[in-house]
C-alpha cells in the first residue's frame, strides 16, 4: 500500500511471502508504466502482466525479487486519490482477470478506515491549533512582548507532526529578512532570532517575496542563499512557506521544515495557510501594540523636550536631553549634535550621549571633508545614512573605533540656514530602521526652535543693554551740557548781577531790592540746575564709584538708612549705574509710598556677581504696576543679564533682591 505524494509515493504498508520488495517508507518517483504511475495518471486499476517486458525503476525492483505480474487498484478517500494497493506473483502466469475486482474490496475497506482516521486526526489537528491559536492570541492581549509572541507562534505551530523546524521572519527594507522567532524539535539551530540576511538565491524567502503566494521546496540539496545555507545547517531537507500580510502588505513568511527524507505532505501549505491567516491577527495586533507603545513614548520624549524649550531652558542643555532622548528613543547606542562654524570650515560637538562610556566629549571639532555623516549632510542639507562605516573618515573613522557600524544623520535648520545635525548611531550589524530620519526630523524641529529663542533673547537682551546704554550715555551728555553750559551762564548772570547790584547808587533802594531779588532767582535756579544734573548722572558715582555714591544717597534720604556695602574697588560701569538707581528708586519709593521708618541696604560682590538687597519696614503691597519706577529697574537688571525680584506683602514691608553679572554685564547673551 503506497501513498502520493509530491512527486511521487511512499511505501505505508507492505507484506511478501519471502520479504516486502518494497519496505515501509521507501520512495518511489512516479513515472514509467508501472501499475502505481498508471493508477495515478487513470484513476483506474490497472495491471503488469510480464514486468520484463516493461523497464522502469519500479518494474526492476519487482523483477528483482522475482514478481512478474502486478495488479494495482486505486485507493480514494472522500472522492480523491489517495494512494493505490498493489499485489505481485511470481508465477509464470498472470495474475487471474478477477483480481481487480477482488481487491477493490479491501481498498474500500481501507479508504474507510483511513478517512476515520484522517477525521480523527484532523479533528485533532483543529482542536490543537484553535487551542495554539487561543494560547498565542492571550499572550497578545496580555501585552507579550513581540519577540516573545513571535517564539510562541513558532513554537505552537511546531506541534503540526511533520514539522521538525519552524521559523517566522519578517521582511525588512533593502532586500534583507530578519528571523523573528524559531522552534526546532531538536533544539539544536543554526538559525537564530534577530539575525537579518540579505534576501537572494534560490529559496523560499525569494520565491515568497517574488510570488506573494505560499512556496515550498522539497529537496534543499538545490537551494542557494545564506539563509538556504544556514537551513540545511540545521538539517532540513524539505520546507512549506506560507506569507503573512498584515492590512494587504506583505509583512513576512511562516516556514515549517521537516528533516526527514520524505518531502512534506501535500496538505502542508493548506493547514499553514489557515493557521497564518489567523496568526497574522496576532502579530498585526502585536505590531499595533508596539507602535502605539512607540508612539506613546516618542510623544513623550518630544513633549519632554519641548517643555524645555517653553520654559528657554539654556540651549546647551535643551541640545543634551535632545541628544539624550533621541538616542533612547530610537534604541541606538550614540546620539550626537553637532554646529557647523560660520566660516563652513568645521563642525563642532554640542551635545553627546551614549549608552556605553565611549563618546565624543562637547567641545570636540573636526574639518569638514572625508566620507562620514557631517560631510554628506552639509554637502546636500538633507538626512544621510551611513549602512556600512567601513571605509569611513574624518569623525565616522573615531566612530567606527568605538564599535560603530551604521548611523543616519538628520540636518538642523535655523532661521532657514543649516545650523548643525544630529546624528545616532548603532553597534550592531544590522542597519538603522528606514523610520530613523523621520522620527529624528521630531528632535531637530524642536533643537531649531530652541536655537531660534536662545538667538532672539540674545537678540533682544542685547538691544536692551545697547538702549540702557544709549540712556546712560544720554544722562551724561546732558548733564555734561548743563554743567558746561546752562549751569556756567546762570553762574555768569549771578555775578553780574552781583556787580550790578553793588553799583546800585544809595537813592534807588527799589532798583537794589530788584537786582536782589534777581541774584536770589539766579542761585534758587542754579541749584535746582545743580539737583536735576544729580539726578541724571550723579559726579560722584563716576568720580568714586559705587560706595561713596550710595553713601551720598543713603544721607540725603529722608527715611534713616542702615547702609552695608562690600565692595572692594571699581565694578564695571553698567553695574554701578544699574545699582546706585536700584538703591535710589527704593529709598524713593520706601519714604513716598511705603512710609517706611527705617531701610535696611546689603550690597555684596563675589564670584561675577553683585548682590543687593533693600528691606524697608513701611506697609508693603508694591507691585510693577503701571507707572511703577520698579518696572524701570526690572527692565534695566534683566537688560545687563541679571533679575529683579520683589517680595511685598501687605503690612510686612518691601524686599527687593537684584543680581547683577559682573563679567560681561549686557553681553551678547547665551551662545547658540
């Protein structure tokens, strides 16, 4: 009794008075006019009365053990073919015309018993694979990570009989498919989860990927490819793949593999199909999981960012979490932002990041040229890959000697310019996603729009310090044009009309009165003269700085003044003019509106900074509101770099801190 298969039949059940001619398992292919050949092409009995007289393998392999005549009917279960029941004599003459007839009953007898048993075991197999499906589909809803999910699709589909190997692998970019889960019966693979291979050759991931459609290879002898080649490593010798398309787009293959000389069963693809159909639901509901995961986290790493940027975080450290929380992101082992110079002559490190100790520390530069990331972006002001650093110069050279193998670089644009790029970068074979440029295109819009607000309050704090200097600067022109002019001819009209009241003669007491009267306008009128230039820029502040200069305020205020200046020496000049109105307007405001008794002054420099706090005991309740002289020195402190803060509660009197930066006051601001 034989059964079809692929190709050809295998021996199932086999009896002989002096030994079986052909053994249980033996393979014949089909052809010739043997009986099996002939049943298989009729669908008829069919009969070898002189085997001699007919050469083919079968007909020989008969002769050889003597039969001479050979009877085959065929077998059918459930109206197809399925195998055929041969009988053989080795007597001179045939065998008798009714044998056909005869045998035909035991042929029913035995399709009978196999269809039970084939809808046993089918029944069976249902149950087994609903029950493997039901077991995938928990781990899904469970939230099983996708490479364990994937080793469970393996395995469960491992229990079908014949399968000895059973692998998934998922299609990837650049002619490449990456195993994503493997089983082996025997636990021995030359196959292993996350390796990726170039798709090529003669084998089932070519054919699937060419056709869309299920394929199968029943002899590996003939296959070529790597990843044929780590197959047969493993000991297959026949192979069913069935694809796995996910919303109508191939996404991978399924593949069962049996070592066993006898190809797969007919039916292989069929059973594998229908697991597949429903497995893909699986994986399809696994991949949405993690890409919703994904993109839960990639929003939040872009949220965490852009909360620094809201909040005009420094650039260097909006440039550190971008670099940080890219390269955690996209699971690459180096993340790197680098500014190209204004000249277009180097590139400089701005921000690193590295899940290993090896990185690029900040500060570190390099010409521009040579084959690596830097060169390519700034050559096409585009994203750029590097799928391979061997061969690699410049900075991709020092990369590739920390275990660097592939990178991808997205370009950072500001104020429509190539400002700089960041770059991540990967130790293991495989290359970068094809999703990396775009993800990273998130990062760099929200490094562009931190470099566009650290360049704006550059812009405008150093506008503000060039319009507080321009003011200061106004103050001592005028008040140098009143001491140098207004002020020396009220001096000049005062003595002359001194003389012309002295030559008054004795009999024109009314005329003297009225020169007197006038010498008294001309002094009330230089010194009012003589107080606005004070106020405008007082000499003293500019003859003796800024302690003696907060003496002469604090004396001619008049609420009492308990004054602590410690300052050694000169401080730069923007200082001491943003300090000496600071002190000036709190006395002002402490005596006019707050109706404070006493007013307590601590000025302090040290480490770049001048201190300065004014605590007065009045009612409190001060505000920046409208017309408030503290906007004024707010506006002038933040101009120079430093802040203001005030602290008024009602009844509790009125603090008012400032800090003022003494390198640099009123610089160009924070380098972007």
């Amino acid at each position: 009794m034989s059964r079809y298969g692929p190709g050809g039949i295998v021996v199932v059940a086999a009896w002989g008075q002096a030994g079986a001619a052909f053994p249980v398992g033996s393979r014949w292919i089909l052809g010739g006019r043997n009986v099996a050949a002939l049943v298989f092409r009729t669908g008829r009995p069919a009969r070898t009365d002189h085997t001699a007289d007919v050469s083919d393998p079968v007909n020989e392999a008969a002769g050889r053990h003597g039969l001479r005549s050979l009877v085959g009917v065929p077998l059918s279960v459930e109206g197809r073919l399925w195998g055929v029941v041969v009988v053989g004599s080795i007597r001179e003459e045939p065998l008798p015309p009714d044998t056909e007839a005869r045998l035909a009953l035991f042929t029913e007898l035995a399709a009978a018993a196999i269809a039970n048993t084939q809808a046993r075991v089918e029944l069976r197999g249902f149950a087994g694979e609903q029950a493997a499906l039901r077991r995938v589909a928990t781990l899904v809803a469970r939230g099983t990570p996708p490479d364990e999910a994937f080793a469970a699709i393996a395995a469960e589909v491992g229990q079908l009989p014949e399968a000895d190997l059973t692998f998934l692998s998922r299609y990837d970019a650049a002619d490449t498919a990456t195993i994503v889960g493997v089983w082996s019966r025997t636990g021995i693979l030359a196959l292993s989860a996350g390796t990726r291979y170039r798709i090529g050759g003669r084998n089932l991931h070519s054919m699937v990927l060419k056709t869309r459609r299920p394929a199968r290879i029943d002899d590996y002898s003939s296959t070529s490819g790597r990843i044929a080649e780590a197959a047969r490593r493993s000991g297959l010798r026949s192979a069913v793949a069935v694809p796995i398309s996910i919303e109508r787009r191939l996404w991978g293959l399924m593949v069962v593999g049996s070592m066993q000389a006898e190809p797969l069963p007919a039916g292989t693809g069929a059973r594998l199909a229908g697991f597949t159909e429903l497995a893909a639901t699986a994986v399809a509901n696994t991949q949405a999981r993690v890409e919703l995961r994904g993109f839960a986290d990639e929003q939040a790493a872009l949220r965490r960012v852009a909360t620094l940027v809201a909040r005009s975080a420094p650039p260097q450290a909006v440039f550190a979490a971008v670099a940080a929380e890219a390269g955690r992101l996209l699971g690459a082992h180096h993340a790197l932002m680098s500014r190209y110079s204004p000249d277009r002559e180097t590139v400089t490190v701005v921000a690193a990041w590295s899940r290993t100790t090896a990185t690029f520390p900040v500060g570190t530069r390099w010409p521009i040229g040579g084959q690596n990331l830097h060169t390519m972006v700034f050559g096409v002001h585009q994203p750029a890959r590097l799928d391979d650093y061997t061969g690699s110069s410049g900075p991709a050279a020092e990369a590739r000697q920390m275990g660097v193998r592939s990178g991808v670089g997205v370009p950072i644009s500001a104020a429509g310019r190539l400002w700089g790029l960041i770059i991540v970068s990967a130790t293991h074979d495989e290359p970068l996603p094809a999703d990396t440029e775009a993800r990273l295109a998130g990062f760099t819009e929200l490094a562009a729009a931190a470099i566009a607000n650290a360049e704006s309050q550059a812009a405008l704090a150093a506008s503000r310090a060039r319009i507080v200097t321009t003011a200061d600067q106004t103050r001592r022109r005028i008040e140098r044009d009143l001491h140098d002019g207004a002020q020396q001819r009220l001096v000049s009209l005062a003595l002359r009309l001194r003389d012309a009241q002295a030559a008054v003669p004795p009999g024109a007491p009314e005329l003297a009165q009225l020169l007197g009267d006038a010498v008294a306008d001309a002094g009330d009128a230089l010194e009012e003269l003589r107080e606005t230039a004070r106020g405008l820029h007082p000499a003293i502040l500019a003859q003796g700085g800024l302690r003696p200069a907060l003496t002469a305020v604090a004396r001619r205020s008049p609420v009492p003044v308990r004054l602590d200046v410690q300052v050694q020496g000169r401080l730069p000049e923007q200082a001491e003019i943003a300090a000496y109105y600071v002190v000036a307007e709190a006395l002002t405001n402490a005596a006019k509106h707050a109706h404070a008794t006493v007013v307590d002054v601590h000025v302090v420099a040290g480490h770049g900074m001048l201190h300065m706090r004014v605590r007065d005991d009045g009612r409190g309740a001060a505000g920046f509101g409208h017309g408030s002289g503290l906007i004024g020195l707010r506006d002038r402190a933040e101009a120079l770099g430093g802040q203001l803060r005030l602290n008024s509660p009602p009844g509790a009197g009125t603090i008012l801190d400032v800090t003022l930066p003494l390198d640099n006051p009123g610089g160009p601001g924070p380098h972007v």
